[in-house]
C-alpha cells in the first residue's frame, strides 16, 4: 500500500493510515507551515492518508 506526499517538488512515500499531519512531522518538518492540497483542493491536516493518496503540500508565507 501506498500514499504520496509532494513538499517542494520532491515525492515522499508516507505510512498509510497515518494523518498527513503526522506523515510531515515523521519528515522533520512543521505541518503549520502549509497548506494541504488532494485533487486541486484544500485538505485538513488531520485527512488520514490510505492507499493511493496523493497530497500537495503548499509552503504558507506570512509575515508583517
């Protein structure tokens, strides 16, 4: 089974049944510091991924 999460134009292979959420931070990074995209659609962090998921991940730049 497999799940597919795309961060900066690079495809990572991810657990299937975890969250998206939980699927960045085993990646190392901050899930807060993105917006999660399935078929060209914001997702919550907490969609579980299962098999054959394939998920975007837009960087969120904010500042003041």
């Amino acid at each position: 089974m497999s799940a597919k999460i795309t961060i900066s134009g690079k495809e990572h292979d991810v657990l299937c049944g975890s969250t998206i959420c939980d699927a960045v931070r085993a990646l190392g990074l901050a899930p807060d510091a993105f917006i999660f995209m399935m078929d060209g659609r914001p997702v919550p962090m907490d969609t579980v991924m299962v098999d054959g998921t394939a998920v975007k991940a837009v960087k969120v730049a904010s500042g003041g």
